[in-house]
C-alpha cells in the first residue's frame, strides 16, 4: 500500500494555499530546497603529513575563523554558508539527498615574492595568514596534484557526527564528483620522472575527465530536525602524506563538503 505522504501533494498544497488565499500553513509544512556547504583548510605544507584526527565541518558560521583557517581570517561564503554552530537552526528540519566532496587550492596569488610570500597577496587573504614557514613550502598558483587529490579523498572518512556519536557514511572519494572546473595538472612523466611540455590536464582521480557531475543521491536521507546538536567530520584514520614542491605538491588543501536538502521550516517574520 503506498504510503499517504507526498512530497509533490505537499508543494501543490502550499503553492494552493499562496495563490488561493495568500496565506502559508502555521506548522513545519513550508517546504524549500537548499544547498549547503562547508570547507576545511587543510594546509600542512608541501611534502608534510596531515595529521591523523578528527576535523569538524559545519561547526563554525560564517563571520568566524575555524575549520582550519588562520585565526584572523574569518569564513566567508565562499567558505561555507552554514550559519549555526554545531546544531540544526531553530524552525528548520532537513531531509538530506545528495553529498558531494571537492578539493579545491586556496585563492591564487602572484608568487614573484621573495622568502616565500608573495609580492601581491591581499594582506586579509588565506595564503597572506599561512605561519611563514608553512607559505615556505605552499604554491597558492597551481592547481592540486592528482596524487595528493587521490591521497586526501582515500585517506579522509566522512562522518555525520550527533550529540553522543560519529557515523562513518565514507570515504570522501564515495561523493567525489568530477564535474566543473576539476582539471589536474601533471608534470612529471610517470616512466622516465622527466618533466612533461606542455603539462598534462587530467581529471578528477575518481570519476575520470570532466564531465557532467557525478554526486552520491542517498537512497534514505539523512534527516536533521530542528535544535539538533549535529555536524560533520573529516576523519583520518591514519597520517596523510602529501607531495613535496619539486614533486608537483601544492601543500595547502580545502576540502568541501556539501549537500542538498529538502527543508521544512517555520516562517516568523
């Protein structure tokens, strides 16, 4: 027998109750999708391990610093949109559908600098706010290596983390999507270690040459209800090492994560 809920039959009733008597229903029956994301720096330095631990996502809002940036250089909404710490915002519910992980480098900045810091890089930037030694060993002007992108995405777990557990849901490589800009450069030839001309483009390490995006849809969503003390973590199990710079290694890394939901909630303006 199929089940009297429907998502459809709910958004019929709603557009009918706007458009009917320009008025919404008073309970969690406002409805919406929404997409929401998250990102954590990663930024050990060309050639050094990230450490084996647990780190949060969807902890920290926009507005403040965490998640592995630089203390004076707070999340933007390029960072994340997440606007609650740690908990589910009051008069929203979410039922997740999709995930998708990305790993993406920090802004780039003209690197004609001298010890390590570039000439041109915004004083309030990402790379600007790096311990110098650490921008000693990071190249903010090209793009992921393919072997430190593979490196992160299989030595990560993604887990949804409640108020007394953590849920291991995957490795990161499980939501990889290889659509948009996922171009990995290449430069050493893999049979003789010599330097490639022009440098080789490849894709995403786990979906192959870009193409229209791959995401993980969730046969059950991961339901969130409103005041819920939740978030996500990034966990590595075991150190990760990354490439050095004459390697190709970027040493500094964000890895996104980000979801759709359909959202219930309560409008109170």
């Amino acid at each position: 027998m199929a089940s009297s809920f429907s998502l459809k039959n709910m958004v019929d009733r709603q557009v009918g109750k706007v458009l009917e008597r320009g008025s919404r229903f008073k309970r969690f029956d406002q409805i919406r999708n929404r997409h929401f994301w998250s990102t954590y720096l990663f930024a050990p330095g060309a050639g050094n391990s990230i450490q084996a631990n647990a780190y949060n996502i969807f902890s920290v809002p926009t507005g403040l610093s965490g998640q592995g940036y630089p203390t004076n250089v707070p999340l933007t909404l390029r960072e994340t949109n997440w606007r609650n710490a740690q908990r589910i915002p009051d008069n929203q519910n979410f039922a997740v559908t999709e995930i998708g992980v990305a790993i993406h480098r920090i802004p780039p900045s003209d690197s004609s600098g001298s010890a390590g810091v570039p000439a041109n890089a915004p004083t309030d930037g990402i790379f600007a706010n790096l311990p110098a030694p650490i921008q000693a060993l990071v190249n903010p002007n090209a793009p992921v290596h393919p072997l430190d992108a593979a490196s992160l995405l299989y030595g990560l777990v993604l887990e949804m983390s409640y108020l007394t557990n953590n849920i291991p849901i995957g490795w990161c490589a499980d939501f990889s999507q290889s659509g948009g800009v996922h171009a990995f450069e290449e430069r050493v030839n893999v049979l003789d270690g010599a330097q490639s001309t022009p440098p080789i483009l490849m894709g995403d390490p786990t979906n192959g040459v870009p193409c229209a995006a791959f995401r993980r849809k969730l046969d059950i969503p991961i339901l969130l209800q409103h005041g819920e003390t939740a978030s996500m973590t990034l966990r590595a199990p075991r150190a990760i090492p990354t490439l050095t710079l004459d390697e190709g290694g970027v040493g500094c890394f964000e890895v996104k994560v980000d979801w759709w939901a359909v959202e219930s909630f309560v409008e109170k303006s």
